[in-house]
C-alpha cells in the first residue's frame, strides 16, 4: 500500500486501484476510489468544497488516518485469503467509536470495492459496508414503500413517478451519506452488508459526515447547496385540479374564491394549455389573453403556476431547430422518440422527444421561449412536470446526453431541468424562484426546487404513505415538499367516505412546507388532451366537509408565520421544517421509532388521522412538557397517551412555551 498527500487529502494506492480520502466541508470526507487514476470533473453533486476545519493526517505501517472535525477514516492495508485489500473504517473523533466501516464483498477476493469492466472506462461499481443490526436508514429520496425505517430494503437509485431518488442516507449511528453518483443502480440495506452499486459509472464517490441528525443536515445543505428562502406567499393555498381548460374556467373558479372570501395563494394552469407539446405557449383559442388574466388574478392576490413539460413533439415548431442544433436526448438505438404523449391533433398516443437539460445550450434555448411567451405575461412560478424523465420504455441505457450516457447520468436530470429555470429566473432580474417538480436528485434544493409526491391513489392507504414519504425526503435535503391532497388518482367528491377522506388529507396538508389541493376526480377519462377531471374546489365535498375545509384554511393562515420562519430556518441551516421527531429528540430512542407523527419546526408536534372512522389515536410525546394545541391542556412527555380526533381536528401539540395559533387566540 502506498501512501501520500495529495493537497488537504490523503491518496492510497494498491495495485491498480487509487483510493483519495479529503476533507469535503465540516466534519465531513469525500472518498473517491478508481482504477488507474482520480477523474475530478465527473457530474456529481458535489461542488467546491466549503470552509472546513483543521484536518490531522497520520501514518504508519501500512496505516493512515485522516481526521476532520468529529470524523476520522482510517485506511488499512488487510490480509484476506485471497491476498490482501485496502478496507476503510470511519469512527468519531472524539471516542473512536465505529460509525461504520467497509468490509470485504468476499472472504477470498475482491476487497470493498468492486469494478467489474464494461469498457470505454466505464464500470459496474460496487461499494461494500458492513452491517449493524440496531441501524436505521433514513432518506434516500421519496419512496411509495410506507416505511421511515429502510433497514433491511433494496431500493432503485433511478427516477419515477412517486419514486425520487435521492441517494443520501441518514443512520442512526450518527453519520450520513451521499453516493455522488448519479449512475442507474441501487442499494441495498440489508442485515448482512450495505452494498451501493451503479451499474455504468467511471469511479466510486462518496461523501459521509458525523454528528447529531440536525448536524449532519447542515453539514449535507453546506457541501450540495442551501435552499433559497421561500416566498412568504409561498406557504399559502394552492388551488390545482387535473385541468382547467380555458382561461374563463379558470378565472370562475378564482372569482368564486374570492366572492367566497377563502385564501388563494395560487392557481394552476395544467399540460394541454399548449398549441402543440414542446412549443412552450399558450393556445390562443383556449387562452386569448393571458396577461389580462395574471393582472386579474394578482389584483385578487392570487398568483399563477403553469405547467412546463420537456417534451417536445413532431406537431412543435421547435422539433427542427433543436435537432439541428443537438439539443434533444439522441438515442444509442433506434429513433430519438424516448416516449408518447397525447397531442392535439391527433387521433393518437405520439411518439415524442426529450430535450436534453445537461446541454447548457438546451436549457438556454428552452428558457428563452418560457420567457417569452410566460414570464412576458407575468407568470413567474413554474411546474416542472413529468422531469423524472418519464420513459417508454423504461430504457435509461439507450439515452445519449449531452454529458454522458444515459445509464451514468440519467438521474441528473430532474436537477438540471431545474437549473435552467432557476438561472433563467435569475437572469431575468427574478429573485424569488419556486419550482414544483415531480422528480429531483441530491442538491436539487439549490434551485428552488419543491417536490410533490407524484400520482398517487385516492386512498387512506396512500395517505398513510405519504407521512413516510415526506418525512424521507425531508431528510434528504428537500425541505419545500408537499402532497396532491386527496391523492391524485381517483376520488368520488359525492361520496362520503372520500369526503372523509379529504378532510383529513386537508389537516395533515395544512401542516405540510407546502400546502396545495390537486387530483384528478370522478368522473375521469383516459390520457386524452379532452381529460380536464372532475370538480375539486374546496366548495365540491358536500356541505359538512366545506366546513371542516374552511377552518382547515384559516387554521393555515394562522399559522403561516411560524411557517415562514421555518422557511428562514431550512435556508440558513438546511433544517426541513417537516421532520422526524428523532431530529429534536436525538437521545430518546422512541422517536427514533416514530414513523406516522412529525414535527413542523421545534414547537408543533403533529399526529395525523391515516384511517377511516377513527376519532381518536395513540400519540407518542417526546421527554419535556407538551400542551394539546386544541384543549390547552398540559402533558409531561415520555410517554404515549390517547388524543381525541373529531372529525373537525387531528392531535397537536405544543412544546412548552410555545406560541403558535393553532387554535386561534395566539396559543
């Protein structure tokens, strides 16, 4: 094993094999691991390293550490029986207790990590750490699996509807982190090993930090980009539906807010508003005035989203241009239509391209039509639908991007789809960037990026999912996220069971980073450019579910400057306000368990209602004094108790001392 000092680092060489260990931000290492040599231009979301401690380097005999802050790796040189092998523990600083360590994948040969050729300089990477069964995993994007706790699972690192691949890991040993790779492949968790694998990628790069949950969130928004601070309007009521057709449905429906006095944040324009998929306009036989509209709209103070999608088809006037200019996703085999989308015009599903957001040229080009023909209008809040990329066939492999091939960068997608609206937005003079999307990868919180869980069912079941969801994603570094509330797919509003339903989707909602309705109601149709879904105002549930809508809605607007100074808090610092309550309470092992309660921000400790018919539920209070936010009744923590839940409230609670209106009248 030979040892030397590459700048603030260490590099470690054995064979064929380099291994680089260095400092990468407080308490934090980057480890990089190839054959032959170090590549440090690979697209990754990792960028300069930022302001770090004072780092200790030691050597020895086939020995060397390499300390930063709370976190210290030590590189052995190990005999297997196989020959030997360079294995990586990485232990705290301050006790030298194991965090976690690499182990080999086989008694006999190879070590850790494992390169198996495809050619060109690409390889199947593997990277092996061993196991701990008291270990919990949380993170690691947004997931449909209903679990907080993802020991034991092997999970896809590749984007789809409702599955966000973000590969960052918080464990419950202390320590988080991120595989900077963003290759198709997977990890898995499971009770004999950790083992992370791409399987087309040039090197093994990974970035792991030390200390407590809230640490280690700072630590990660330091080196992959703090969020933007969220715009005060930000945290109010979105109004969506699965479309409003024309610009006169659109306006009716936000008279009617207003005429019925109700907060309206914003209102969204869905797909189909377009005269063909990848023109980037609005029809003007459905849409013929579209700055009138946004001047009507702010005057109520109401805001417009539009949904922008990457598709582009054979009907657009910018297929022809951006082929030529190389500005569409080509294709290893075949033609460059990657998947198919209804079109107006046509009698049928058509085949479509992908533009290609890695291509700083296409997203230049790209933005230059939504400036034009949406922000001239005034538009300034965008939906970035569909930017998974969602494919047909799912065939990452066969996609050529500008900045590799599809099965090594694919994942990059949804963040440099973003990328180019935030910078466009930027150099437009816009500060405040909002961007909803239905994908994004580690660092897209940089961008201005909010998330919302996909196209999920109508169900009690899937709410119950998206506690999950949003708690994991919220520990990977996306702290604007929110759900379509009342699920997407499906929902009868004449139905009493969905009406409750909705009332409880809407409570949890209304103490969600984002707060917006969406879905697409009976009666439905099929994938048509007629699909426009049935009624979803807050007024279409039936008189008793518009009551419990209503507070709802007032009780969010109470609330909202707790809220917004949440929003203040995840800028500075990368806390999501929506979380874990291990976050808070990082030494009391019940909330370690905790996986259908939450904090937003330090004060309000949230327990939704996920199943139909119950009007009470089994809460989980944290050590301390704790005071039920309805009631005003106090509680010591420590302990499960038994909240009420009629049908007009969920269980909240207050930490003591806290002022937040949940009720109205300041507590």
């Amino acid at each position: 094993m030979d040892i030397s000092r590459t700048g603030t680092g260490v590099e470690v060489r054995t064979e064929n094999e380099v291994i680089r260990i260095e400092p990468w931000g407080r308490d934090s290492l980057r480890v990089r691991a190839a054959v032959g040599r170090i590549e440090a231009d690979l697209p990754g979301a990792l960028e300069e390293p930022p302001g770090q401690s004072e780092v200790a380097i030691a050597s020895g005999d086939d020995l060397v550490s390499i300390a930063n802050g709370a976190i210290t790796a030590i590189v052995a040189n190990e005999q297997g029986e196989g020959g030997s092998y360079v294995l990586i523990r990485f232990v705290r600083s301050d006790t030298g207790q194991e965090l976690t360590a690499e182990q080999p994948a086989h008694f006999w040969w190879p070590g850790a990590r494992v390169f198996t050729a495809l050619g060109g300089g690409r390889y199947r990477l593997e990277q092996h750490f061993k196991a701990y069964d008291d270990e919990r995993f949380v993170g690691l994007g947004q997931r449909t699996h209903g679990r907080l706790d993802q020991k034991g699972m092997t999970l896809d690192l590749v984007q789809r509807n409702a599955e966000v691949s973000i590969p960052f890991v918080l464990s419950s040993r202390g320590y988080g982190l991120l595989w900077n790779n963003p290759a198709v492949g997977h990890v898995e968790l499971a009770v004999n090993r950790t083992r992370w694998v791409a399987n087309a990628a040039r090197q093994i790069d990974y970035w792991i930090t030390a200390g407590t949950p809230a640490a280690i969130l700072g630590r990660y928004a330091d080196v992959t980009g703090h969020v933007p601070l969220l715009p005060e309007w930000a945290t109010g009521f979105w109004q969506s539906k699965m479309r409003y057709r024309t610009q006169d449905e659109l306006l009716t429906v936000a008279r009617e807010y207003h005429h019925r006095g109700l907060p309206l944040a914003v209102i969204v324009i869905d797909f189909f508003h377009w005269t063909a998929l990848g023109d980037w306009r609005f029809d003007p036989a459905e849409w013929p005035d579209p700055k009138a509209m946004v001047d009507e709209l702010e005057a109520m103070g109401t805001k417009v989203m539009v949904s922008v999608w990457p598709l582009v088809s054979p009907r657009s006037e910018n297929l022809a241009p951006m082929a030529e200019r190389g500005l569409l996703v080509g294709a290893e085999r075949g033609l460059r239509y990657m998947t198919e989308f209804p079109e107006k015009g046509m009698a049928a599903h058509t085949p479509v391209s992908l533009y290609d957001p890695t291509n700083p040229e296409a997203r230049a080009y790209v933005w230059s039509k939504v400036r034009q023909n949406y922000l001239e209008h005034g538009i300034r809040i965008w939906w970035l639908d569909g930017c998974e990329p969602e494919l047909r066939p799912t065939d990452p492999a066969n996609l050529r991007f500008h900045m590799g091939t599809g099965d090594e960068v694919v994942n990059l997608f949804p963040l440099m789809y973003a990328r180019g609206f935030y910078e466009g937005m930027l150099d437009a003079g816009q500060a405040e960037v909002v961007l909803l999307c239905r994908s994004a990868w580690a660092g897209s919180q940089r961008y201005g990026v909010a998330v919302w869980s996909g196209d999920i069912p109508a169900t009690f079941d899937s709410l119950r999912r998206q506690v999950r969801a949003g708690l994991n994603i919220a520990m990977s570094g996306i702290p604007w996220w929110t759900t379509d509330i009342g699920g997407f797919h499906g929902g009868d509003p004449a139905d009493p069971e969905y009406r409750e339903l909705i009332v409880r989707w809407f409570q949890y909602g209304a103490f969600c980073p984002l707060f917006r309705l969406h879905g697409d109601r009976l009666p439905r149709i099929p994938l048509t450019t007629e699909m426009t879904g049935g009624p979803n105002e807050v007024w279409a549930f039936g008189d008793e579910a518009y009551e419990f809508i209503c507070q709802v809605l007032a009780l969010r607007e109470r609330i909202r400057p707790y809220v917004n100074a949440q929003m203040q808090r995840a800028q500075d610092d990368g806390m999501p306000p929506m979380r874990p309550l291990f976050v808070d309470f990082p030494d009391d092992p019940e909330s370690w368990s905790a996986e259908d309660e939450f904090m937003l921000g330090p004060d309000l400790l949230v327990a939704p209602i996920l199943s139909a018919g119950l009007r009470e539920r089994s809460v989980y209070l944290p050590p301390g004094q704790w005071t039920d936010a309805w009631t005003g009744v106090g509680c010591t923590g420590g302990k499960t108790i038994h909240a009420d839940a009629p049908l007009n409230r969920i269980p909240v609670f207050l930490r003591s001392g806290a002022h937040v209106p949940v009720a109205g009248g300041g507590s």
